[in-house]
C-alpha cells in the first residue's frame, strides 16, 4: 500500500543529505527509520509488559526461591 508523506523543506534537504552520504535514496532512509521506529516501539511494549508481569508475579517468584 502506497502512501503520500509531506515533510517540511528542513527535513526533506536532511534526508537528502543523509541519502547522499550514506548512497541511498531517501524513500530507503525513510522506510529504515520507520523500521527502526517500530523495532523501538515493539522492544518498549514488550519491556514494560515485562514489568508488569515481574510486577504482578513478584511475591510467588520470590516464594519460588
């Protein structure tokens, strides 16, 4: 599925500048940043519902001992 983005003039002359430094086009550096975004976002989910669960199940792990 295909979608418009619309990036200020500041933005899109930073990809471009990062497109040519690193030999890429900037839809390769606009898609690798969403990657990296939602890597981030999936590892924080799972981070915190870690948490809670520690959280949740602390007093029978610490009986587990």
């Amino acid at each position: 599925m295909g979608m418009y983005l619309s990036f200020r003039d500041d933005q899109m002359a930073a990809l471009h500048r990062c497109a040519e430094r690193e030999g890429a086009g900037v839809h390769d550096i606009v898609l690798r940043a969403v990657d990296e975004y939602l890597g981030t976002a999936h590892r924080m989910v799972v981070g915190q519902t870690a948490r809670e669960q520690a959280a949740k199940w602390r007093e029978l792990m610490d009986r587990l001992k």
